[in-house]
C-alpha cells in the first residue's frame, strides 16, 4: 500500500487545491504559527525562566522542553487540518517530496511569516517592552569564535535532522498512528535540536522562528539572514538524502 501511494505522489501545481479549505489550512498555519512564536519565544522571555541566567543549563533546558513539547502540541491541534508545518522549511520539504502541491506550500509559506509576525508583534505589546529594553531569544551567532559558515552548517544541519523526522513519521509504510507518534517524534527531534544548538545559535531551524521576532525586536542584521536561508537549504538537504538512503528500494 505504501509503495503504490508513494508512485502516486507527483508534482502538483496545485490549481485543484484553490478552495475553501485551502483557506482554512491557511488560517489554520497563521495561528499555528502565531501560538508558535507567542508561547515558545515567549517562554525565553519569561521573568522565571530568565532569573535563571541566560547562560545557564537549566535556562537551555526549559526553553528547550518549552519549544519541543509547544511545537508538538501545535502540530497535534492542526494535525487534521494543514498537517500542522508551522515553519516554511517543512512546507518546502514536503511540496520537493511530493506530499503538497506548489499552491498550498506558497500558500503556507505566506501564512506561517504573516502568522509569525503577528505573534512576535503581539508577544512584544503584551510583554509591555519599549525600544531599547532588554529582550531574550533572538536568533544570532552566541559564540564569538564560531564563523557565520559554521552557524550556517549547524542550522542546514539541525533543519535536516527536523525534516528526516518528519518525512519518517509520515512515511505510510511504517505504519505510524499519526495522531500521536508524529506530534510525539517532532517535538523530542525539535527538544534535541534545541539543546544541541542553543548555545551556538538559539537554534532556528524555522525561517519565521529565526526571523521575525529578530526584525520587531529591532536585532535584525546580516546574521538573520543566516536563521532565513538555512532552513530552506536543510530542506533541501533532507528530502533527497531520505529519498537515496532512507528509504528502501
């Protein structure tokens, strides 16, 4: 079964997907990615979790549970409707692996940046921050003798990780009960991630998550440009190596 649903996948410009549920799955990633950024960056901004000190591990280790557990319980609440992506490098690796078409990953990836400003807007008012104010999880480069190809690589490297997750988890051949192994293997592949590449990066792995709370912050400089791009070309890193090596011929 799974063989004969993989040869059905092609490459879709997706006229057929033009809608109204198209226009529920968009609404669907907006304020799924709004919760995403809301709660998640939110928790870096959080007066407990900062009294911890920034720098230490029991700070990296919260955060890291808050955007795992956060993540996985979003992709579980839209996990009927857009599938739950979120981020635009997994709805990039899905249309490359066939799973969407053209339509709905542009469509998506429109509403997940639209979305994610929306939630860095509303997390800076209900914050009550003003310019200049001291602010927590922005995306940047946190060790000085770390390069922007080195911060680059771990990002490519980390958004792969992600995606391999992902196309296992929805892979039909395995079997998976995707109510609760794919929210489930998600969230522990983003906690990893997160613990692995905070002190590096804070860890993006998410064009929007590395973007957008940067630029209404007011912190956005050439090395966001690292958090935008990284992902997409981890996406595109992924979906052939899962293709040539992980999955069976």
């Amino acid at each position: 079964m799974g063989g004969d649903a993989e040869a059905k996948r092609r490459f879709s410009f997706g006229m057929d997907d033009l809608n109204g549920r198209l226009i529920q799955n968009f609404f669907a990633e907006l304020l799924g990615t709004m919760f995403l950024i809301i709660f998640c960056v939110g928790s870096a901004n959080s007066t407990a979790l900062t009294a911890l000190g920034e720098n230490s591990p029991a700070y990296y280790l919260s955060i890291s549970l808050a955007f795992g557990l956060g993540i996985g319980g979003i992709v579980h609440i839209l996990s009927s409707t857009s599938g739950g992506h979120v981020n635009p490098a997994v709805s990039l690796a899905l249309f490359l692996d066939r799973r969407v078409s053209l339509l709905v990953a542009l469509a998506y990836i429109v509403a997940q940046f639209a979305g994610g400003f929306a939630g860095a807007g509303i997390l800076y008012g209900l914050g009550g921050f003003e310019s200049g104010d001291q602010t927590a999880g922005q995306n940047m480069i946190l060790i000085d003798r770390l390069g922007a190809e080195h911060a680059f690589f771990l990002e490519v490297f980390g958004t792969a990780f992600l995606i391999l997750t992902i196309l296992a988890t929805i892979d039909e051949k395995r079997g998976h009960a995707p109510s609760y192994l794919q929210p489930l293997a998600i969230g522990i592949a983003i906690l990893v991630m997160h613990i692995f590449l905070i002190p590096f990066t804070n860890c993006a792995i998410n064009p929007v998550r590395g973007t957008v709370w940067n630029v209404v912050t007011d912190k956005a400089d050439s090395e966001t440009l690292i958090f935008l791009f990284a992902p997409f070309v981890g996406s595109l890193v992924a979906v052939p190596l899962n293709l040539l090596i992980f999955t069976p011929h």
